[in-house]
C-alpha cells in the first residue's frame, strides 16, 4: 500500500523548490500586480482577454467612488504585469452598465454588456468601430444581458444571454451579421432565463449551457444545437434545473465536461462537477457526487484542465464538508486531490459587500494562469479582481537542472536516506507546502548519502531542500504518511 501510495504522489506534479530561482504550484505569482494608477478596488471584473505579449484586455466594472470620471471605467488594458496603459482609451458611450464580456477576431474586439449597448466591436486602441451596430431598440425597453460571445470563422457574432422581446420573455441566443444587424436566417430558441455559455465543437455544432432551452423546458442546463441554431435532439442530458457555466472537451477522449449546477434522475441534489458522454449521457466513471457548498448555491464557475488535473474555481467554501476557498483541483476521474487543494491560496476581501468572494474564470497563459473573480484581495495579496497563479508544472525545468537526488523511504516516517550524483555538503531545509520552514540542519562530511532525523510531523506532503557549498541546488517531495 505504501507504494502504491508513493507511486501515486510522485505522478501528481513535479514540484519545483521554493527559492529564488523556482516557484511553487498554484501559489501567486507576486510579479504581476493589478495598478489601476494606485486607485482602490471597487467594482467587479467580467472578463478577459490575454494578447500574445502578455497584456490584456479586461472588462467589468471599475469605479471609484471619488474620482468616477479620472480612468475608463468598463474596459482597461494592463500591461504584463499588470499596469494600467494610460493609452488604451474605452470611451463608453453609456454610464450606469458595465461589460460582461470580450472576444477576440481579427485584431478588433467584441464587447458584451449588461444593457447600453449591448454588443458593440473596439479596435486595439479602444476607439469604437461606428459601423458596427447592434439593434438595441430591436428588443423590449431595450433589456439585454449578454453572458457570452463567439465570433465563427465567416464573422457572424454568436451572443447568448436574455435578450427581451416582450414583457414574458426574450431570446436566449442570437446571432449578429458581421455588421452587428440580426440573423435573421438564425433559429432563435425562446427562453425567459439567461443562457450563460457558447462552447463550439470541432463539427461546427455548439454546446450550450445555460437554464433553458425553450418555455415548454424541451431541454435544461446544457444542451447542443446546429450551425443554424436549431436543436440537436441526438444530445440530451435530462437535466430538469438549473444552470450549467462553463463547458470544455476532455483532451483524447472528446468527452464533455462541465460546471455549474444540474438535476439529473436519480440525483440526491445538484450536481456541480459533471463529465458528460459525446450523446449528453452521464459518464459514470467520473465522480459527480462531490457536492460544494458554503456559498449560497456553492456553484463552480469555471475550471481549466491541467498536466492531468481539473483545476476548479467558483463560489463555494467547502467541498465534500471540508473547507476550500473557491479553488481546488481534482484528478480526471473527478476525484478531490485533499493534499494539492488544501495548500492552495484563497480569495477574501477588504469590501463587506463581497461577503461570497467569487472565481469567475481561469485561463492560461504558458506557464502561468491567471484567475479574475470578486474579491479585493488574495490571501491578503491587493488584487483589483485579478491574480496570477504559477502553473502544476511550476519550476519543472529548473528542477530538472538542478541534478538528481533520491529519497528513501517515501512516505517517510523517522529518518529519510538522501542519495545524490556528487558527493556533497551544506544544508539542508524542510519546509511545507506553503513555503514555511519547518526544520533546518547541516550535511557533512562531503558525501554521496545522508541520513536525516525528521521530528513528527502530521500525515501530508512536504518539500526537501538541498544546497550544496559549491551552490548546486536539490528538491525532493515528501510523503509522511
């Protein structure tokens, strides 16, 4: 069993050292800091784009509650390491509504808003493309609420959202021309809830998640529809409530997984955390029962799929009753990894009126991830809504450079036999997943094996540090079981 076990931990991740030249797995990358030109949170960030460089363009609602006017409130754009680009300059057209949304298409970008003015089309320096016109007055009091956009190939723009065409109800998917008009030739489902996500498949179909498809409730939480908007009635997951978020294929298999929230028969209660067969059935060889909680619906909001591990943000604070904070990672069979996720930082805030700190999304860029949300602050870190989290394969490269050392017994339990390439002496350091040190000592004489004393420390998994006098570093993972 103990192998077995051992076996298992060191195919979770490669673990970097905690110095200076590496970092740890999904900890904050303290060199990327949102500066809003030193102003104070306040407001709440929709959406994100990451351009090639590093930049990005994010949406939402930035305001100050005494200098409103001084810097763009709707849309900003930060450099890489999150400094505001004084000359990227969103003149929003309306006050009283904020973004939901960007999309990215042939170097122009596609704003979605919460009401004024709906959907409208920005170059990269923020100027508004004029010829781009969406039919607000087209809708009932001109209520629309765009959750997400999907620009096709041949530039007609795929919105969902709530889009009102009277007072009982409105579309929950439209489509726009390239010039921001309708499609008319496009099915419109009719909906009086908002649909919340547009995942496009490889054979021009989509997946859509949302609360549902049509007032006679045909189809709920999730469903797949046609280039042209019709229904695939081959897809059928018979979900009957609630809302589904976000929605990605698993890598090899196409399997779908999604996130939210949804009813399915035989369901003791929501399920949040659900991989899906290609026909919309319920893959059973995934874990679906986890249930979160915590948070008033205890919804996962979003999820990135990594170096085999789902990597799960949302508004929850416990999962399966013990307590997370809106982060966690499972494996692909959608099982909790208790050991990662307990170490992982937090959201928490400064404003009382985020009581329920959020995730919203969590994207990559090369190593590192960046997760926006509704939150002020980061485990205490200033976070203006957005952070970034070094990658599961952090400091694999550099470990790798740093020569071999091996562990026995592991898991460990007393004393642990260190074996390395090159006889050596110099320190060593024993620290946690978090990074603090928890024992320190000294190796000598310049050997090739060492034994180490380790005093009792409670079952989980810790790092071992090794620097020698001529400066070669070591890291090994450690199990105490």
């Amino acid at each position: 069993m103990k192998v077995l076990k051992a076996l298992y931990f060191s195919t979770i991740f490669l673990i970097s050292s905690l110095t200076s030249f590496a970092q740890s797995p999904l900890q904050l990358d303290t060199t990327f800091r949102v500066d809003m030109n030193g102003q104070p949170y306040l407001g709440n960030l929709g959406d994100y784009w990451i351009e090639e460089d590093g930049s990005i363009i994010m949406v939402g609602s930035f305001e100050h509650k005494y200098y409103q006017d001084d810097y763009p409130r709707v849309c900003v754009k930060l450099d890489g390491l999150g400094k505001l680009d004084t000359q990227f300059q969103y003149q929003h057209p309306y006050s009283g509504t904020w973004a939901t949304k960007i999309a990215h298409h042939n170097g122009m970008y596609y704003l979605g808003h919460y009401s004024h003015p709906g959907v409208n089309r920005i170059y990269p320096d923020g100027t508004i493309d004029t010829s781009f016109r969406f039919p607000m007055d087209s809708f009932w009091l001109g209520s629309v609420q765009v959750s997400d956009i999907h620009i096709r190939a041949d530039g007609k723009v795929l919105v969902s959202g709530l889009f009102n065409i009277n007072a009982s109800g409105g579309y929950g998917l439209i489509q726009l021309n390239q010039d921001g008009s309708l499609d008319t030739t496009f099915y419109y489902s009719f909906v009086d809830k908002t649909q919340s996500y547009i995942f496009p498949l490889s054979d021009g179909k989509y997946l859509i998640g949302g609360v549902k498809f049509d007032m006679h409730n045909t189809r709920q939480s999730i469903w797949r529809i046609h280039p042209d908007g019709r229904l695939d009635s081959s897809f059928n997951c018979y979900s009957s409530q609630n809302n589904i978020k976000y929605i990605d294929t698993v890598p090899e298999s196409g399997k779908i997984l999604c996130c939210g929230s949804m009813l399915l028969p035989g369901s003791p209660y929501p399920l949040k955390l659900v991989r899906l067969e290609k026909n919309g059935s319920i893959d059973s060889s995934f874990n679906f029962l986890n249930h979160f909680d915590g948070i008033p619906g205890g919804i996962p909001a979003s999820f990135l799929i990594e170096d085999n591990r789902i990597i799960v943000g949302g508004g929850y604070r416990y999962i399966n009753g013990r307590k997370y904070n809106s982060l966690a990672v499972f494996d692909t069979l959608g099982n909790l990894d208790t050991l990662l996720s307990a170490n992982l930082p937090g959201p928490d805030t400064l404003n009382p009126w985020y009581s329920h700190p959020w995730i919203f999304h969590l994207k990559r860029y090369g190593s590192k991830i960046l997760a926006n949300g509704g939150f002020s602050t980061f485990s205490g870190f200033p976070s203006f809504g957005l952070v970034r989290l070094h990658g599961l394969t952090a400091g694999l490269n550099e470990v790798e450079k740093s020569g071999s050392m091996h562990c026995f017994p592991n898991p460990v339990s007393g004393e642990v036999n260190i074996r390395v390439e090159q006889a050596l002496s110099g320190t060593y350091r024993l620290l946690d997943m978090s990074g603090r040190l928890l024992y320190s000592g000294v190796l000598y004489p310049a050997q090739k094996h060492h034994r180490i004393s380790l005093p009792t420390l409670a079952p989980g998994l810790y790092l071992l540090q090794l620097s020698s006098k001529d400066g070669k570093e070591y890291c090994e993972k450690l199990v105490v079981d």
